[in-house]
C-alpha cells in the first residue's frame, strides 16, 4: 500500500499545483497523502476545497513542514492532521510568515553586498503566491545570469554556511510542536539525517523532539540507502517513536524519488498512519 506523508506544491517551493499533485497521487494508487508544504497550509487547503473523494479513494490529510531551530541547528517538522483553524496553529503560521518576510530582508541585503542588487523584488516576483523562500533568490539569480543554475545559486550563495544561509528567525523546535499538538496534529521529525549531526547529537535531538511531544520519525525521504533506513529505524525503536515516511516530492528530477512510499520499506514498526488507517500496518517481525 503506498501513501505519502511528505510533498510538497507551488504554495511553497514545488512544481506542481496543489490539484495537479493530488490528481497524479490519485493515479498513483496513494490511500492516504498529506501536504507538507513549508511553513504554510494554503496548498493543503486549495486541494482539500476541491477534493471530493468516493468510497475507499485516497485520504487527504493537512500538513505543514515547519521550519525552526534546535541547539543553533536549522531543523523541520511536519505536521499532520492538524486542524487548520486552531488558534494557537493559525498564530504560528502567521509568525512564520513574518519570520519568512524578516530573513527575506536579511537575505536580499547581504546579496547586495555582493553586488547583487534587487534580489528581493526580483525573489518575490518569482514566488508569486508561494511562500518566500531561498529557491525563489535562487531562481532569480539564474533568471539574471548571475549563476547557470538553482544548484549552483545554493552552492555558492544561499546554501548552508553561505551568505544567505539565514537561522535567526526560526521559532525554537519545542514551539512548532507544541502549535502542531495544540492543533489535534501529530508532530514528526522530518528527514533527520539531513541535518549532517554527529551520532550523538542526533540522539540528544531526538531525545529531545520526543520530550516535546513529539509523535514521530521520518524513517524515509526521497532516495536513500538501506544503512540509512536502518539507521533511523533504529533511533525509532530506541527513542520508542511511530514512524513516518514520504517522497518530499518537489518537481521531476532523475535524482528525486516519485510520489508514494511502500508501508513495507518502513519496517515491522507502529506507523503514524495507523492513526488514519488502524488496520493497515507492516509485517510484524521484520528485520531492523
């Protein structure tokens, strides 16, 4: 059975629109699909208007991929099943969109001090209705002819550690977990390998994630190795967390992994969607 705990649509930084995404899940075969795009429900909330499914079709679920820190560490957390009107969620939301227009500031003045004026009018032209974030800078960049491409505006510029590398304004992990609890939602720990920490600060950041009520690890992301999935699958069962998994499915790409994760590539493990799906869940016993 496939579903999809981890996409992504053009209310934030991904290519397709939000009925667009959800028509190709649908084809797909996906039971349950959540929208994770960053630090905002619009995309989730634009499908779900539209969405009317029948009798054992694929479930739709809000979601959001929050950006915060831990420990000085920029960090995300999805969010899934919340209620999209709940007081203290909406208030979070509405402070990531002020931190989102704060850094953009940040980001187009040090571009400047390179000799890259305009960056901001030119990243929110690109964004459009998005979400503002650093992909839209990029875009613009290569769009001017300032770099050939996205990935070498990352590499050279907005990348972790370059100049438009800007943490500050995130609220702390324990914050967005508590919006997400607060909100009915079920807060996971988003490709945690991609933070690049030691093993034992990685452990101190999922001891902690736990400690704020958080529910669950993603155990699956995109394209990656087995020893990688065997690695956070065994964090889940130290920490005694559900596990969670999803495509983080942006556009089409040969490196980018396709809409759907297999419930049987997360292990014999207690899943989150056996929140949504109580009967459905992995082959008990498999090996770790």
């Amino acid at each position: 059975m496939l579903i999809d705990f981890h996409t992504h649509t053009t209310a934030s930084d991904g290519a397709l629109s939000p009925a667009v995404l959800v028509q190709r899940a649908r084809a797909k075969g996906i039971r349950l699909l959540a929208i994770t795009d960053h630090d905002t429900v619009a995309g989730y909330q634009l499908a779900a208007a539209d969405y009317t499914p029948t009798a054992d079709e694929m479930r739709l679920l809000s979601g959001v991929e929050f950006s915060c820190v831990w420990s000085g560490v920029t960090v995300h957390v999805v969010g899934l099943g919340m209620d999209c009107q709940h007081p203290d969620f909406a208030a979070g939301l509405a402070r990531l969109a002020v931190a989102r227009e704060e850094r953009a500031q940040v980001i187009a003045e040090r571009l400047a001090k390179l000799g890259f004026a305009g960056s901001l009018e030119g990243a929110l032209a690109e964004a459009g209705e998005s979400q503002l974030g650093r992909p839209h800078f990029a875009a613009w960049m290569v769009a001017q002819g300032h770099v050939k491409s996205m990935s070498a505006a990352f590499d050279r510029y907005l990348g972790q550690g370059k100049p438009g590398d800007v943490k500050a304004f995130w609220p702390e992990l324990v914050e967005v977990v508590a919006w997400i609890v607060a909100a009915g939602g079920v807060a996971i720990l988003a490709h945690p390998l991609k933070y690049q920490l030691t093993r034992s600060k990685l452990r101190r950041l999922v001891a902690d994630f736990k400690a704020a009520d958080g529910a669950g690890l993603e155990i699956l992301n995109g394209r990656q190795t087995q020893e990688q999935s065997r690695q956070l699958r065994l964090l889940a069962v130290e920490f005694g967390l559900e596990v969670s998994g999803g495509s983080d499915f942006h556009h089409d790409t040969a490196w980018g992994a396709e809409l759907g994760v297999e419930l049987h590539h997360l292990g014999g493990l207690s899943g989150v969607w056996r929140r949504w799906l109580p009967s459905e869940g992995c082959a008990a016993g498999e090996p770790l």
